[in-house]
C-alpha cells in the first residue's frame, strides 16, 4: 500500500537525504541523534538547503531575493540566509528588529503590510529600510506625517492589487487579490497616489509592489502578474513624472505537500522574468519568498507516545500536534490533507499500515493525518514530518492547552546548534497577573494533596 503523498514525500525526501540512506539523516546527522539530544517535539532545519533554495532562486531569476520573515521569523535560519545575500520582507516591527539582529542591512529589507502602526512606520523611516510599501491612501497620509515629523524624505513603495489573471493561467491557491481583499491598491488608484508622492516633501516613490498569491504552481500565471506589474509601473511613471527605481515582483512560489502536486518550472520563471526586464537594466527588480526558501529545508520530529487499534486502522498518539504544526493538522485549510509524514527509522518504507496520528490535545481537530501509510508503530518510534521549514509554530496555537513549545534546531556541516530553548510548562502563566485582592481569597496550595 502506497504511503502518504508519495509524490511530494519522495521530492522532499530527496532535497533533505540525497544519498537514500536507511535511516532518515538531516543535514548528515541521524534523526533519532537529533531527537535523543534535543527532545521531542522539536523542528530542525538543514543550514545548507537554505543556502542552496537561496543560491539557486537568485542565480536563475538574475534578481534580488528577499525572504519573507512571516513565513519563519527565526533568527538563525535569517542569518543563514542573510550571509548568502538575501534580504529581508518584514511586515510587523517584530520582524523589523529581528531582520536587523540577524544582519540584514536596511538597503536589503522592505516593509509590507495592510495595518501597519504609527510606531512601526516611524520605526522603519528611522531605520532607512529599502521601502515602505503601503496599501492605503490612509496610511500614505500616516507616513507622510511620519515623515514630516522626522524632517527626512520617507522611501515609499505602492502594492498594487493583481487584476484577472489571463485565461488558461492556474490561480494560487491562496490569491492576494480581487476588489474584496484587504492587501494592496488598485492601479487607478496607485496612480493617484503617485501624484500625492511626487507633490510631497516627505515622501519619495522609489517600487511598486506586486503579489498574486501564494502556493502559486504555474509560471505562466506567476509571469502573467509580473506582466500586470510592468504595465501598471509604466503609468504610475507617466503619474510620478519619474522612472520607477524598482520593482517588487512578490513571490509565492509553491512547494508540493499533497499526492497530485507538481512543482513550479522555475527555469520557466527565470526565462520569462530576464525576457520582460532585458529593456528596463536600470531598474532593481525584487522577489520575496518565504515557504520556497525554508520549508523543505526543515522538518518537525515527534514521537510515539501511545499506541492503540480502532477497527481497520492503527492509532498513535503522538507527543506533538496542532499545537506545534497547525499548517500540518489542516487548519486554514479548506480541504484537510496531510502533510508528507514518514517514520525515521525507515522513511522509505512499503511495508506499512493503516495509522491516525492523533496529538496531545484535547481537541478532535488535534490530528496530523487520519490515513498514514507507515510501518506499524510502537511507543517510542519517531516520526518525521517533512516540508516544515516554513508556516510550522509560527502559524500554531502554541498557547492551546498550555503545552510547552518545542526546541528549534539548526544543522550546518554536521554540526547541531540549538537556535530556541524548548519552553516549560510555567511559560503558560508568564505575563499573567494576580490581583492582591483574589490571591488574598485564593486557598493556600503550599502542601497540594498528592
């Protein structure tokens, strides 16, 4: 019987252990070594796959790369990219400091995002980031004050919402766009503001941002909004009086978790992206990926806690879940389907059964896959779920149930450097307060009852 996502687990399989052994290594380091040292739950991602998505990306597109810290706001993982060259897409101040930490220098960073606070565009004017991209004429005026306060001309980007894709194009799953959504601006709408920019004292217009949407599979839709982008540029220049210094051309390109995905022709997307700027070398053109970098760089090990039979299937309950990897549980997600999970002992497998892979909580949506093929578990065995170097506690419920939240791993040239402590089961009442008034009436619990 066939395992789990055969497809998508076998590529990504390939990307984190080329060399098919026996056992699941990642980064040259056994799992079950990781695991041991580190504790379960716990991700781990491989230094030099992420150098490897980064080098390839910018190599065959010929542009600059940035990476969207929302899809793995770790430190660690940004530094590894950031010291091959890639910069930074932030969209929270949190991010901002974090890029900045990690040594990203602020000509490599962008700030995008639909509700942005006057703290955090004060704080990304002070810092002299690349550009400030904002997706309202409200927030335009907000900066603009910022600016005047600050007595400096503010770099701004305008995001552009993608218009209709052309027919035969295969929309991303997730499409940023359309006349109800909350991100960007329309291209009448750009060119207005454009005309406010070149009027103001405070502002300078340097991009205009484009983003179709994310898990985008096909190039030709990709290549037909960076179409949508080129033309808009042309009338917000006529508008600003000025050529535009550059371009952001998004990103959200797919990475295949499910039986049935393809992968993106990204020598396709090169080919045709070179081909629209070959007329426009002035011009700095930009993309910013996130789960395309990070996510088959890492995977989420957790391990067999218990074990029992339902009927035709196997159960087995797991020390990590939804809480950790709510991407992997299907939260979010229209249809629930599980992410390519393998066992590391013997990830190549076919002699499997039927198993659920049920977590912790006590919660019926606490469930990493409800049919896995794998080899029948026990207590103890440990398993692997791949593709998640991106979207995995960033997107969780980390405070459900108050569960600590796991380590965080990085493998580089063999060796394994812990980038996150594990949390303890205090951390769920850090922050909290008890008012004098109620610890006064609370019972004495110094001596609870065994």
């Amino acid at each position: 019987m066939p395992r789990v996502n055969p497809e998508p687990t076998e590529r990504l399989l390939r990307i984190l252990d080329a060399d098919h052994r026996a056992a699941l290594h990642l980064g040259g380091v056994p799992a079950a070594e990781l695991a041991a040292r580190f504790g379960t739950p716990c991700y781990v991602y491989d230094a030099a796959i992420l150098r490897q998505r980064a080098r390839l990306v910018a190599r065959t597109l010929g542009v600059e790369v940035l990476f969207a810290l929302k899809a793995n706001p770790s430190l660690a993982v940004t530094a590894v990219l950031a010291g091959c060259g890639t910069g930074a897409d932030v969209s929270s101040l949190g991010e901002l400091l974090l890029a900045r930490r990690a040594g990203v220098p602020p000509a490599r960073i962008q700030f995008a995002g639909p509700g942005k606070t006057t703290e955090e565009l004060t704080s990304a004017a002070e810092a002299g980031i690349a550009a400030i991209h904002v997706e309202s004429a409200q927030e335009l005026a907000a900066l603009e004050q910022v600016g005047s306060r600050l007595g400096r001309r503010v770099s701004v980007g305008l995001r552009l919402r993608p218009g209709t894709l052309a027919g035969g194009a295969e929309p991303p799953r997730l499409r940023i766009g359309g006349a109800d959504q909350k991100f960007g601006v329309s291209r009448s709408e750009a060119i207005d503001l454009a005309r406010r920019v070149r009027e103001s004292t405070n502002l300078q217009l340097v991009a205009l941002h484009g983003y179709l949407g994310t898990q985008c599979f096909d190039a030709r839709a990709w290549l037909g909004a960076a179409d949508q982008l080129l033309d808009a540029a042309d009338a917000v220049e006529r508008a600003a009086g000025a050529e535009l210094p550059m371009l952001n051309f998004g990103g959200g390109f797919a990475v295949g978790y499910f039986a049935g995905d393809g992968e993106l022709d990204l020598t396709a997307v090169g080919a045709g992206l070179r081909e629209r700027l070959s007329g426009r070398p002035q011009r700095r053109a930009v993309v910013e990926l996130g789960r395309y970098l990070t996510a088959p760089a890492g995977v989420y090990l957790t391990r067999v806690r218990y074990t029992k039979h339902e009927d035709s299937r196997r159960v087995a309950i797991l020390d990590g879940g939804m809480h950790h990897h709510a991407a992997a549980a299907g939260l979010g997600a229209v249809l629930r389907r599980p992410f390519p999970i393998v066992a590391a002992h013997s990830p190549r497998t076919t002699e499997t059964v039927r198993h659920a892979l049920c977590g912790p909580l006590c919660t019926p949506l606490d469930e990493l896959a409800a049919e896995a093929e794998l080899p029948e578990l026990a207590p103890g065995d440990l398993l692997a779920v791949l593709g998640s170097g991106a979207y995995g506690m960033t997107f969780s419920h980390t405070m459900f149930s108050s569960h600590p939240t796991p380590a965080e791993v990085l493998v580089d040239g063999g060796q394994a450097f812990l980038i996150r402590e594990p949390g303890c089961p205090t951390d769920a009442q850090r922050g909290q307060l008890l008012p004098a008034e109620l610890a006064a009436d609370a019972p004495r619990v110094d001596n609870p009852a065994p």
